[in-house]
C-alpha cells in the first residue's frame, strides 16, 4: 500500500481546496452563479445591440433619448451598408 500524499505512481496527490464550512461552500457556488450570470447578461446586451449604444452615446457625449437613437441607429445602418457582402 502506498503511503498518504502519493498515488499509485509515486507522485504527489495535490489536496483540492475544500471549503470548510457549509455557509463558505455556498457563498462559493452563490458567488459563482453570479459571475455566470453577469457575464450571460453582457452576453444579452452585445447581442441587442445595447452595449454598442451605450458606447455611441459615451462617444458622442449625448443622453439616451429618441433622438440619440435615432441617430445611432442611422450610423449602424451606415457602417452595415459599407460592409462588403458575401455570395
């Protein structure tokens, strides 16, 4: 039998972080599933174009309104329209 800290090869076995409480354990998981879900709504705002229009209005110095979107939206189109198109 080998002896404790080595595996059959042996190596060291490296000992996994464990939380040593329940209550640390599940701030851990909490604390993961919050970062999962703050990057899935990041993910949502890229996708709706929201991120694109806080940039716009950050760059033009403007306030969100429906005149800031329109215009952003004008210039989205303008930047889609000189894409060169495939097929």
């Amino acid at each position: 039998m080998s002896p404790i800290g080595l595996c059959g090869a042996d190596t060291l076995v490296r000992d996994m972080p464990q939380a040593k409480t329940l209550r640390a354990m599940a701030n851990a998981i909490l604390a993961s599933l919050v970062r999962s879900f703050k990057v899935f709504v990041a993910v949502l705002h890229e996708i709706f174009d929201e991120s694109a229009y806080q940039r716009f209005l950050d760059r033009a110095h403007l306030q969100s309104s429906p005149n800031a979107y329109a215009i952003f939206l004008r210039e989205t189109e303008q930047a889609k329209s000189r894409r060169p198109r495939c097929c």
